[in-house]
C-alpha cells in the first residue's frame, strides 16, 4: 500500500470514515480511487483530494505525501 493511501486511510478511519465516503463525496467509484491513491494523478485531482479530506477529517496533505 503506498504511504498517500496509508495517510488517508488513517485519516478517514481516525473519524469514522472509509474510502468509500471519501469516493461519494467526491463523486467517484471507491475503487476509482483505491486506483487513483496508488497511481501518479494530476494536479487537479490531487487539490480535489485534499481538499474533500480537510473536509471530512480537518487532515491536509502535503506535496511530501505525494512522493513515492
């Protein structure tokens, strides 16, 4: 599992949370973003991520989390 994905399911489980309310919220499949969090993705994609997580659970993700 890469470290992105392992930051933000910790994050989404730390409140209750699971990918899949993460995916809903941002109107995608969960395995769309199971896919996504373990892939290089674009810039938008990243901004829209982090910016449903700080919703959900007030966590931000830092370009150091988008590394490797």
């Amino acid at each position: 599992m890469s470290k992105l994905k392992q930051k933000v399911k910790g994050a989404l489980y730390s409140q209750g949370y699971t990918l899949g309310y993460l995916a809903k919220a941002m109107d995608m499949k969960s395995n769309n973003l199971s896919m996504m969090l373990t892939s290089n993705m674009k810039m938008a994609s990243a901004l829209k991520l982090n910016d449903e997580l700080y919703k959900l659970t007030n966590t931000t993700l830092t370009l150091e989390d988008f590394r490797g």
